[in-house]
C-alpha cells in the first residue's frame, strides 16, 4: 500500500504516504459511518525526498516539495484551505515519503448528548 489514513472520532486525521502518491477522498478521512467529511484543510506537513513531492487539489498545485522537512502551519494559526472539497492528490518523483495532518468539517448521523 502506497499510503495510510489514520482516522481519529470528531478530530483531525493523519496520511502518510511511501514512495509512491495515491488520491485521497474526503470519504477516506471519515473515522466511521456516522462520520460525512464535507472538507479538509491541510494542517501539518513533514516530508523526505531525493527528488520532489507535489501535493494537488481540483487541479491546482498547493505545493511542491524538495529534500526534507516540516511546515506546522497551525504554529501560524492557519491551514491550507485551497479547494478543501476536493480530493488530496499526491505525487512523488523518485521516491520518498510524505505525512499529512488534515483538519476536518464534518457532520454527523448520531449528534453528540450529555455534554
């Protein structure tokens, strides 16, 4: 498997991805069926490459990568929102390896009670 999403209940999830870019949907971030990802914003990046790693949405490049490192973007109370409806499309040129923190809006079929 060229990635893996790790889903957390109400919360953000995180992707990690191998050598080699996959799309993923909005759908792929839900924890579970009562969770429906209406969009993700992209909250944390850390990368490694010996060539280059480009991350797309709608068609639109949101960044591209070279050698390694990590951008907190929530340090600067921000996250990448450039078309958060659509899916995450990743690519990466000559190998490396890619992790993604993603907030979520979502809704929900069971509401929280008792809080």
């Amino acid at each position: 498997m060229a990635y893996e999403v790790i889903n957390t209940k109400r919360s953000s999830s995180i992707v990690r991805f191998v050598d080699a870019g996959a799309t993923i949907s909005l759908a792929n971030l839900a924890f579970d069926a009562n969770e429906t990802v209406s969009a993700a914003s992209i909250r944390k990046v850390a990368w490694s490459t010996n060539g280059s790693i480009q991350i797309a949405r709608n068609g639109v490049n949101l960044l591209t990568l070279h050698n390694a490192g990590q951008l907190s973007l929530d340090e600067f109370n921000y996250a990448m929102a450039n078309n958060n409806t659509s899916s995450i499309v990743v690519t990466i040129n000559t190998g490396g390896s890619l992790v993604l923190e993603v907030t979520k809006e979502a809704t929900y079929a069971t509401p929280l009670t008792g809080m």
